[in-house]
C-alpha cells in the first residue's frame, strides 16, 4: 500500500508536522523522528496528528526507538516500528484506524417519516399568509440593498465670489532679510543684457577711389659716382599727407653731380588725391635717399573717384539713439520675464549700463544705402519677490476678510502702484495694490445633510436657499431615472 514518508527534523512542532501532513495524498503516513535528538511532540500532540491522519483519509504509522514516543503511541494504538523497513514489511491492520461507528438501535419507520413530512406540508398550506410575510420581507431586504448601494450622485456647486481688495504701503532694501507685517520686504538686484537690432537708409555719400595718378619725375645725382634705380623704388611727398608713387622702369644716373635721370611712375593707391601739381619736391626710400633728389616736371595726373552712397556720422547717431529707445522699450519686458511668477520690478529701478557690444554694418567708411546697428546693453533692476509679496498680502487681506469666507486658490494678484522712491537710508518705498476671491466656506457634512434622500428638485432648491452660489447646483443621477439621491453618504459627492 502507498505510504507517504516524513522526516521529521528536530526544530518540527505540532503545527508543521500538521501542514506537512496535510500534503500526503496516501493512504498511510509514515511520521520517522531523527536518529539523534528528538521533536518536541506531548502525548496529547500524538494524540492532535492522529486525529489530523483520520481527517485526511490516512493511517498515521511512527518510525522511533525512543521508549517514551513508542509508550505514548502504543496507548493511543498508532503502530510504532523501529526502521522504515519493518514499517514497510509490517502489519498496520488493527492498530491506528478509526473505530466503526456504532449504529443506531433503531432506524426510523419510512412511513412514520413520510407522515411527519406531509404534516410540515398541511402547516405550510395552513399558512399561506405566513409565506408571503417570508417573501415580502426576502423583497424589502432586496429593495433596501439596491436602494442604499446602487444609486449614486454628483452634485456641483457655484459658489458665489466677492473681490478683495488692500493697498499696502512697502519699504524694500537689500539690508532686509525678511518679511515684516509692517510692510518691510527684502529688495532683490536683477542683471541682465539686452540685446536689439535696428536698421536706417544711408543719407550721406563716400568718395570711393578707382583710378591711379601717374606721369614721370626726374631724378639727379649728388654723387660722383653712378646709381642704378631699381623698378619699385618708393619716392613720397615730403608734405602731409604723405602720397607715394612706385618707379615703373629701372634707370640709371650718371656718374657726376647734377646728371639726371627721367623714369615713369605711379601711385600706389587709387584716388583722385594721388594727382600731384608739377615741382613737387620728392624723396626717395630706402638707401638711395641721401644719394638723390627727384621732382615732376610735369602734373601727376588720372587719379579719379566715384561717388557712392555711404552712412553719415548723423545717420549714425540717429540710429544709435533710435536703437537705444528699443533698448528702453524692452528693457522692463525681458527683466520681467527673467524673474520667476509673482516677482515685480519696482518701478523706476530699470537703469542701463555701458554698451557691452555695438556693432555699424557697413563699418566707417564703408559704402552701403542702409545702414544696421547690433547693440547690447546690460540692464539692472530692483525687484520683490512674488512669495514675499504674496506672504505680506494674504496676511494683511486675511485680517480683513469677511468671517465665514475662504480666499480662492490662485486668485490672489498684486501689482506696484506709482514709481517707488528711494530715501536717504536706501530704502525703497513703494505702493502695492493687491486683490484676491474669497467664497463661502462650505461644511461638507451639512451639504449632505440637505440633499440626501431628496429628488434632484427639492435638493438643488434647498441647497440654493442655504448657500450663496453664483448659480443654481448641477446635480446628476446614477441611474439617470433613479428618482431619489441616496441615503448613504459616501455615494455623494460634491464638487465646488
């Protein structure tokens, strides 16, 4: 016969040997103590496990050899072994299973039992008035359920708002720490650089050069010996400004103070200012400066110019200024929206400082019909910040408003009044204009209390009656057709 084994360990008691038990699908369990040491088990636990072995369907069989353990089961008349073997080979018959039933002296008559039931049925049939009570209460119960527990409703209300309003006298300085209910706030700096661009036609004109001057000079010789002059010797005016022309042909002087020599040249630069009246005195560069003089007989002539459009210095100036107002323009802007939500920028406090960067397009001296202008400015400003703001404003709105109301989440705003000024102590003094929305401050249990159990029209009309809202209450069903809002609670909500 199958025989589920468990070996026990030394820290199993009652209640694990038990939840080991309960998984032997067998008709004999096996329970082996350990070689050494023994389980905690009383004769009145032997006595528990064999009890649990009956209710399973099994025979409960021990596995020890120690005299105690073997005593107690053989008092309860669980078989006992001294090996798994002699447990396996060994007869279990007569020893563990549960006694047989004793049977009853005397089985009931049939027919006295068919007479007592058609006697309950003549009582049922006696009392049929009794059975409707039975189904009309099963009835009620049903209804009470779905009445308590099926509908649910949501109520939305409007309440009615009233404006707030203060204007609170603030000093601010930079040596403040903290918020004071007198109107002392901490004042903030805010750096910040701006940069605009603008754009004006170009009214002005700019002579630009396109032709060189050229002609011939005459050198002579203060030496007795002879001179070679290379091509691309530099001979200049000696006169501000300084013109310089290129010999084009290399020459050379004869030996003997007073010879001459006539070679071509050209300036270096285009331009009608390179023309040069004849009998201009001429230096040469370089080396061969002590050694010769030179002059042009004849006028350096065919350096010309051509007109162009060009900014002026008054276009310049105009446009400066013109961005500079931009500048201004959005100064207060771009500082405000650098701050965080709720900080305000104490009017008159915007300065600006020196141009960071300033950039002409075309630069001076360039030719172009419009003119643009890049410029950067580093602006300051003295700011309060929006939670100290708001902390000075909701306390002094708080000790004035209406007992019963509540301010509404979010509404609360402030703004400056006037420009601030600053005193001798470098406080700033400032007006703040600040408003809020205050409601009614609803008691939820009392809300409940005047719509629950009542159709949708006496409840919003109560509701209206009893409370200051800016429109009549929303209140929804579900079931839609269900006539009543519910009795419970909690299938109630409110929304407002």
């Amino acid at each position: 016969m199958k025989t589920r084994i468990l070996h026990l360990e030394l820290h199993d008691d009652l209640i694990s040997i038990r939840d080991r038990m309960a998984w032997a699908k067998s008709p004999r369990i096996l329970l082996v103590w350990p070689r050494r040491g023994g389980v905690d088990l009383r004769p009145l636990d032997l006595k528990l496990l064999q009890r649990h072995a009956f209710g399973l369907g099994s025979q409960l069989g021990l596995v020890s050899r120690n005299p105690g353990i073997r005593e107690a089961a053989r008092d309860l008349d669980i078989p006992v072994f001294p090996s798994m073997p002699e447990a396996q080979r060994g007869d279990w018959s007569g020893a563990g299973r549960r006694p047989p039933l004793r049977r009853q002296a005397e089985r009931p008559d049939p027919g006295e039992l068919r007479a007592r039931i058609a006697g309950f049925r003549e009582i049922g049939a006696l009392h049929p008035n009794l059975r409707l009570a039975v189904f009309s209460l099963g009835v009620l119960a049903a209804l009470a359920v779905v009445t308590l527990f099926i509908p649910s409703a949501e109520i939305a209300l409007d309440p009615a708002t009233t404006a707030q309003e203060v204007t609170i006298p603030v000093s601010a300085g930079v040596e403040v720490m903290d918020v004071s209910l007198s109107g002392s706030l901490p004042a903030r700096t805010i750096n910040l650089a701006i940069t605009a661009e603008g754009e004006a036609p170009a009214s002005g004109s700019l002579a630009l050069p396109v032709q060189k001057a050229g002609g011939r000079v005459m050198l002579a010789n203060l030496t007795a010996n002879s001179l070679s002059i290379p091509a691309g010797t530099i001979v200049s005016t000696m006169a501000a400004p300084v013109t310089r022309y290129v010999i084009t042909a290399a020459g050379t002087l004869s030996p003997g103070v007073g010879s001459t020599l006539d070679l071509p040249v050209e300036a270096l630069r285009p331009g009608s200012e390179s023309n040069l009246d004849a009998g201009t005195a001429l230096v040469l560069e370089g080396t061969l400066g002590p050694s010769v003089t030179a002059v042009n007989p004849a006028p350096l002539r065919g350096g010309a110019d051509r007109r162009a459009v060009a900014p002026s210095q008054a276009d310049r100036a105009a446009l400066r200024k013109k961005v500079l107002a931009a500048l201004s323009g959005q100064a207060k802007s771009e500082l405000q929206a650098a701050l965080s939500e709720g900080d305000l920028i104490l009017a008159g406090t915007i300065t600006a400082g020196d141009p960071l960067d300033e950039t002409f397009d075309p630069a001076e001296g360039a030719s172009g019909e419009v003119l643009r202008l890049r410029l950067t400015v580093e602006y300051s400003a003295i700011y309060l910040s929006g939670g100290d703001l708001a902390k000075l404003a909701s306390a002094v709105l708080d000790s004035t408003m209406e007992e019963g109301y509540i301010p509404v989440e979010g509404s609360l705003t402030f703004e400056g009044v006037g420009a601030a000024t600053l005193d001798e102590g470098n406080i700033y003094r400032w007006r703040i204009h600040a408003s809020r929305q205050t409601r009614p401050d609803f008691d939820p249990p009392t809300l409940l209390r005047l719509a629950q159990g009542r159709s949708p029209q006496k409840a919003a009309r109560r509701l209206e009656q009893a409370l200051a809202l800016a429109s009549p209450p929303d209140i929804r069903l579900e079931p839609g057709w269900w006539p009543f809002l519910p009795l419970i609670p909690f299938r109630i909500v409110i929304n407002y």
